[in-house]
C-alpha cells in the first residue's frame, strides 16, 4: 500500500519520526501493539530497500514509525534520513505482528533499550488503557538518546523509569526483572548485548523461556568482520560472503534449501548445524547448547575464514 509522508519530526541526533497517510485517504489498517510494517523504498542510485520499523502509534489518522540511522547497517535508514521529505512517497507493507503483546495477570515488565522503546511505547499504552500492572523500564546510553519523550512522558509516571548509562551506568538488571512468579511476562526491545543480559538474568532468576519475549535491531556486522567463504555439505555449494551482507541473505540469493522467519536472530528457524568454523554468535534465541552445535545464520559470523555447515 502505498502511503504518503506528512511530516518528519527529529528526535535527538539519530532518530527521526515519519508520519505517513494512506493514498486517497484510505483508513489505517488495524494493527497491535508490537506490530512492525516493511518499507520498501528505492534510493536516488537506483538501490531498492526493505526495512522493518515498528509502528509507534498514530496520531490524526496518520501512521507513526521511528527510523534510527545506522550508520554500520546496509545504507536503508540512511537513504531514509537523507533522501526523503514531506510529500514523497512511500510502499508500506500490512502491519505484521511478530512482536505481540501477553499481558501478565500479577505483572508484565517492559524493557526498551534506545531505539527499541518503538514498540514498547504502544504496549505500555495498551497495558495502561486496560489497568494492568506494568512496568517500563528504559535505559539509554546518553539523555538525547531517551527518544520519544512525550510519549513516554504521557504515560503514568509511576510505572516508568529511565536510565542514561553514560552517567549512571547499566542498571542492575536482577532487581529489575526480580524472580519469576506466576502471572508474569517479560518484554523486551533493543540492542542484541542488552537483550543477551536481559536473557542470563531472566534466566537465573527462574523465568521460563516461554514467558520472555524479545526483538532486537540495529546491524549485527561488526567492523572486525573479514570476508567468510562457506560450504554447505548437503548442497554442496561455496558461498563468499562479504561482511554486511548475512550468511543467510547470501543463501537466499544462491537459491540453497533454508528455512527462515524473523531474519534477526529472534526465531531460530534458520538454525543450522555447524561441521566446522568458529561461529560468532549474534542471536538471542539459541541455547548455549544449541550454541555449541550451531548457528543462526541470519545475523551470526564466524571467526576464521571459512565455515562448513550442514545444509
């Protein structure tokens, strides 16, 4: 469907929030909290991107997401942030909800780590327009990176606190989270390193898995990452990937036989075994002992130049 962009509004120094409306005045599709849509939009080289983006809210029947730009990702926000202005135009997907939202019946906990507090915030809302129990917790690296303040600032402030780790340090997530009882749910959004701690916290504290939930962002290439040839022993095929683009992406465009959902590490559909090669891994599904035996090769890496997998 294609939408067009009433307004572009700045939030601190990397974000910037679209509002967008519908072509001839069609209704905004329904849509929950934790729903993301896909743009799909071409650059002025002629480069055609999709991304995914949370849907924050709508305001005045316009659909309202937040674009980070990523400086380290594969240029999408980056087109976004530099290219586009009121009045162009957009593909926007249905809203997808990958993301839901369970509310607790005792206590629902909600994390936002920068950026992630997109769909967090229509959660909270949710939550808080029902008289649920909840907490928001959202923690930052700078103050200018508390983004979306009025939003956040709307809601009951009792329920909400905010952490700048750049003054006051990464908060202690134990005493967050707190032990697992009957009745509560975990959500969380932001950075894969806060959601892996989230994760051991959770964890150590006796939360069942089926009762936290993730989604992470941002890009999982790392400037340390050298070009991977990879050798699929079922197919026998070689793969050279170059860094930025996915183990799994380049499957895809080879035709390989590979199961996939999320692309983010969050599913684990795309799991595959490892004969040989040092996985780096970046997801935030697998177990330590799926770990030792494989990979997601959707947002992982390897160490070494070369990596065997079974597939």
């Amino acid at each position: 469907m294609r939408y067009r962009i009433d307004a572009i509004i700045p939030h601190g120094p990397a974000v910037k929030e679209f509002r967008l409306a519908p072509l001839d005045g069609a209704p905004l599709p329904p849509w929950q909290p934790g729903a993301h849509v896909e743009l799909r939009f071409r650059s002025r080289a002629g480069n055609t991107h999709t991304n995914a983006y949370s849907v924050v809210g709508e305001a005045e029947g316009l659909l309202r997401i937040a674009v980070q730009r990523e400086d380290q990702g594969r240029g999408g926000s980056r087109v976004l942030h530099e290219e586009f202005a009121p009045g162009m135009e957009l593909e926007l997907s249905q809203p997808l909800d990958s993301f839901r939202l369970h509310a607790g019946s005792a206590r629902t906990v909600l994390i936002a780590g920068g950026i992630g507090i997109t769909p967090i915030l229509p959660m909270a809302r949710a939550l808080e327009a029902s008289g649920a129990a909840y907490e928001l917790h959202y923690i930052a690296h700078a103050p200018e990176r508390l983004v979306l303040a009025e939003d956040w600032q709307s809601l009951d402030q009792g329920c909400v606190r905010t952490y700048v780790t750049q003054r006051d340090g990464r908060p202690d997530l134990d005493a967050l989270i707190g032990p697992w009882e009957e009745g509560c749910e975990l959500h969380a959004c932001g950075p894969v390193s806060l959601l892996e701690a989230i994760r051991a916290s959770a964890t150590a504290q006796g939360w069942p898995q089926q009762h936290i939930r993730f989604e992470s962002f941002g890009a999982r290439a790392q400037d340390q990452d050298r070009p991977l040839r990879v050798h699929l022993v079922q197919s026998g095929m070689t793969l050279d990937v170059a860094p930025g683009k996915s183990i799994l992406d380049a499957m895809i465009e080879a035709e390989a036989f590979v199961s996939y959902e999320c692309k983010r590490g969050e599913c684990g559909n795309c799991y595959a075994a490892v004969v040989r090669g040092d996985p780096v891994h970046r997801d935030v599904c697998l177990t330590p002992d799926q770990r030792a035996q494989g990979m997601t090769p959707c947002v992982s890496w390897a160490s070494g130049p070369e990596l065997e997998l079974d597939l």
